[in-house]
C-alpha cells in the first residue's frame, strides 16, 4: 500500500512545476498575441496606404485633365482656383455652369471640385472676371446651396496654388500639398497646362468678345 501511494506521489505536479507552466504558456500567449497584433497593424498601414496612394493617383489624372481642359484661370486666391471650362452655350461670356473650382479651404486641408448645380435663367446668367476675382460670385452661389462637392483629398495640408503669371494670363497651374501617411509627411504636387488657352478672346474690360477657339 505505501509503495503505490509513493508511485502516485511521484506522477503528481507540484506546485511550483505548476506555476512554472502557467508563467510559460503566460509568455508564449503574450507573444503570439503580440505578434497578431503587430501583423493587423502592419496589415492596416498598408490597407491605408494602399487607399491614398489610389486616391492620390486619381486625383492628379483628373485635376491634370481640368486644367489641361480649361480655357483660362480665372482667379487664384483665398485657398481656391477658378477655371473656365468653355463657352458652351456660344454667347461669347462665363457663365456659371461652365465655371467650376478647385479649393482647398481656409485651412487648406482638404482638396474638392467644385461645381456649380444650377438651372433656368440662372444658368446662362453672364459673369464678369471681376466678380470672380473679388469672391462675389462663389460666395452668392454657394451660400445659395447652388454648388455640388466631389472629395478628391478629404485629409491633407499645406495646399498651395501656384501659377505661371496672374489671372486670367495664367497657362500653368501647381498644386502642391503634403499627405501623412504612416505618421510620415509627404510632399506632392500635381503640375498641368493649359491646352489651349484663350487669353486672346479677352478685351480690356475683362469681357469674352469673339467666338470660342474651338
């Protein structure tokens, strides 16, 4: 009877070989744990950075393509640049519809297009440079609700529009910005010209005076 009591005894853990497992399946959870950890956090970096490098692609193809497209600049301040697009209603003016921006913000956070939504009379109304140049125009028509926002950069800093020359003799176009991505700033800039510029369609008053050159 004592001699199977001490072979049971034998087979038995003690407590400190206990404890000693348990700290040793401690550590090796803490480490696998830290290790899934690490691989979702590497994982989510590249998911991110992946996204605005999609983001950022798109938007220099389609910003190129606008001001590539434009037939002038009309303004460059406060955080935003008016581009005229064409007469495409043939009455020798801007109107709203064939204006559109590109802004940034008062914090030049950010980088849309703006586009102006609007029908009837309003539409076809006749703007001079002047209103764009003194902030009339965009502030009546966006206080008006007039205006639809596509997103191309929705977080980014330091955006500055550079031109060749002042408005409405401007035939190239600089945006510059910088875009964190993994806790690092990046610097971009997207540079485009006008394709056919139209400077020449403008008399002193600022005014279109002949037919578009299209």
């Amino acid at each position: 009877m004592s001699e199977r009591a001490e072979k049971s005894n034998h087979k038995a853990f003690t407590l400190v070989e206990l404890l000693m497992a348990l700290t040793v399946s401690s550590i090796i959870l803490a480490a696998v744990a830290s290790l899934a950890f690490a691989f979702s956090s590497a994982y989510n970096a590249s998911d991110e950075t992946s996204e605005k490098q999609s983001r950022l692609r798109i938007t220099t193809l389609r910003i190129s393509e606008l001001i590539k497209n434009s037939k002038l600049v009309l303004d460059n301040s406060e955080g935003k640049i008016a581009l005229w697009q064409g007469d495409y209603n043939g009455d020798n003016g801007l109107n709203p519809r064939e204006i559109i921006y590109i802004v940034s913000g008062n914090g030049r956070n950010f980088i849309k297009l703006v586009e102006f939504d609007i029908a009837g009379v309003q539409a076809d109304y006749q703007v001079g440079i002047s209103d764009i140049q003194d902030g009339g125009f965009y502030s009546a028509f966006a206080a008006g609700g007039q205006v639809r926002y596509t997103t191309f950069i929705p977080a980014c800093s330091n955006v500055v529009f550079t031109t060749d020359s002042d408005s409405p003799y401007t035939k190239r176009v600089t945006l510059s910005f910088d875009m964190t991505e993994n806790g690092i700033a990046h610097s971009y800039e997207i540079n485009s010209a006008l394709r056919c510029w139209a400077g020449n369609l403008i008399n002193s008053s600022g005014l279109l005076v002949t037919q578009d050159d299209d």
